[in-house]
C-alpha cells in the first residue's frame, strides 16, 4: 500500500530499504472497515462522504444522519527506525475519533483522520531528512439524483497536515493546508423485479494535493496521492420464515498514484513516483426479524501491491494482505457498529525483516434525525 520510508539519517547509509505509505491507511467507518474498504458502489450513510459523494443523492430526503467513528490510527514515533521486528515499529496504534458527519439528501460534511505518514524529504542543501506529517481532512459534500438510476456528486476538501522531523535546523509546521477535490457516479438498476434483485455500480475520481510550505526548505514530501476507485455490487432479498435477509456483494478497485517522493536504495537519491494497486471484497448480510429488529454481519478481504516503475525502488514491504469481520445493529433510529480488521504487512525480496500481522478495530454509533 502507501509507501514511506522510515529512517533516520544515520540509517539512510546504512540501508536499501524502504516502508510504505499505503500501508498505514486505515478505512474510514466501521461498516465500510467490515466490507474490507469496497464501499465505492454501496455507499449508503454518511461515509459515502469519503467512499462515493454521489450516494448522497440517493439518501432519504425525510432524514439526515450524524455518526462518529471511534478505532485504531497507525502513528509513528518521533524518531522511527528499521527493526527486526517489522515495518511498523516502533510505529504504534493509537485509538482516536477517525470520523465525524453529518449527511443528508444531498450534503453532506465529514471529519476524517485516516493515516500519518512517514517519509523522507529532501533540503535545499541535499540533506535527506526523516519526516513524520500527521494527516487529516474536513470534506464538504453534495450529491444529487439524476433520475432514479444514476446520482452524481463531489466534494471540496481540505486536507491538514502537521510535520516535524529529525532536521534540528528546519522550523516544524503546523496547520499547513491544501485543497482538493473529489467526484462520483453512482447507479443503481434492477436486473430481475421478481427477486428484487438491484446490480449498482459506483466510480469515484479523489484528486492529489500539494502542500507547499512543509518544514522551510524541504522538498519531495508525499501528499495525498490520486485515486481511482471503481466498484460493482449486487443486492438481494431473501425470506426465511417470519425473517427476512438482505444480502449484498460487492468487489472494488483502487488505483493510486502519488507524486514524486524521495525512497532509500535509489542511485542519486532522486524521488520516484509509486503506484499502488488495492482490490476488496465484501459481503453484508442484514438481518429483519419479525419484531422489525435489524442485525448485520459483514465480511471482507483486501490485498495491495506497489509499483515503483523502475529498478531504483526496493521496497520494505511487497504490499498488504487483510481479512476483516464487523457486526451491527440497529435499534430504532440509533445503528452501531463494529469491525476488525487482521492486517498482514508482506516482506519483500529487499528486505531482512519477517511478515508483520497487525490487529485495527473501529466502533462507530450513527443515529438517524
């Protein structure tokens, strides 16, 4: 995933490995988390914010939703170093608000806190540096329905990063700001009236972002990378005695491209761009009892691999391999949620540490107004 280098200087001639950045990405909300992040054709509370802003011309017009996420951030130190017992230490998870919104037909605003980052950077001077950039962002929404069949949407984003690093010399910033922006299709049709059976297929385009002025004179440091995300789902009702089972399916494809950044083990030190590659996989089984009482299950899977287009990119890490689980339940207008997620970080043939597994939980509590 996200590829990021996690060295001091001292380190940075003593190695020919680097992390990734993509792997300390964690997936906003918990019931996307529990689908294995394939929300992009699914999207249908508040998190389509993030996953898909076009689903916000398909929520109820009669109704707004608030919901606050609560779950595991991968942090890094302050002084991050290569180790024998993986790519994340002494990396750590730390539990935080993830996300916060407010949605309703055809808004929406959202607070997300998906990942820090962890890179080298490069001055003026030719002295490479290790950062760390703590990384958040404020998302206003809109989404409207064309017809009953297709919504389009997008949103504004603002995205905040605060850096600091091992340079004694350079100032640390703060609050330093960027914006971007992010656009959605979504549609929706059903294939058999009978069955009720509904095929919906989604498309979001997340532009990058540039911030300018991070820590004085450095340079090459990683932004939020461009992302194509494409997904298809299919959805069914089942009966099953006085119960009734709402089951969906749906796969997604990430592309993600980050602009250039500064990576050990290449000749001249010169920064390289890296793509990243992730596919998901996940299932939801609602369940309605005859008391009209609503329990979900969900399941899911990811796997992402990095490409640096050249010999110069030796990467820690081969990618990332995951399985993840939630559970809900909604109980008059009030729905939590829960999910975990088994996170397996790949070696590579670069690098001299083992695979890393890693365990992430989100709980989130969403009430309808």
């Amino acid at each position: 995933m996200y590829k990021k280098i996690i060295a001091t200087s001292s380190l940075l001639l003593a190695t020919q490995h680097v992390a990734a950045l993509e792997e300390f990405y964690t997936a906003p909300g918990a019931r996307a988390m529990a689908m294995g992040g394939a929300f992009t054709a699914v999207a249908s509370d508040s998190s389509t914010i993030w996953y898909n802003p076009a689903g916000l011309g398909f929520l109820p017009s009669n109704a707004m939703d608030i919901t606050a996420d609560y779950g595991s951030v991968i942090v890094g130190e302050k002084a991050p170093s290569f180790n024998a017992d993986g790519v994340y230490e002494p990396y750590k998870t730390d539990n935080e608000l993830k996300y916060l919104g407010l949605s309703g037909k055809g808004f929406g605003i959202a607070y997300f806190r998906p990942y820090d980052f962890n890179t080298l950077a490069s001055t003026d001077g030719g002295q490479n540096v290790r950062v760390r950039t703590e990384y958040k962002e404020l998302k206003f929404g809109f989404g409207f329905d064309m017809n009953e069949n297709v919504a389009l949407g997008g949103t504004l984003d603002m995205v905040m990063q605060d850096t600091d690093s091992n340079c004694n010399s350079c100032e640390e910033s703060d609050g330093e700001t960027a914006m971007g922006f992010t656009l959605g299709a979504l549609g929706k049709w059903t294939l058999d009236e009978e069955s009720h059976t509904v095929f919906q297929a989604g498309a979001t385009y997340r532009s990058d972002t540039d911030v300018d002025v991070v820590l004085g004179d450095l340079e090459d440091l990683p932004n939020r990378p461009e992302v194509l995300s494409l997904g298809v789902a299919l959805k069914r009702p089942f009966t099953l005695g006085g119960w009734s089972l709402h089951a969906t399916g749906t796969v997604q494809r990430d592309e993600i491209s980050y602009g250039k950044v500064l990576y050990l083990g290449q000749s001249g030190s010169q920064p390289i761009a890296v793509d990243h590659a992730r596919t998901a996989y996940g299932v939801e089984m609602q369940f309605i009892t005859p008391a009209n009482h609503n329990f979900f299950v969900r399941l899911g899977s990811y796997e992402s691999e990095a490409d640096g287009g050249g010999s110069a990119f030796k990467p820690y890490s081969e990618g990332v391999e995951a399985t993840t689980v939630g559970i809900g339940v909604m109980l008059e207008n009030w729905v939590v949620d829960y999910a975990i997620e088994n996170r397996t970080i790949l070696k590579s043939d670069f690098s001299n540490v083992d695979d890393q597994d890693e365990r992430l939980f989100s709980f989130s509590i969403s009430r309808v107004l």
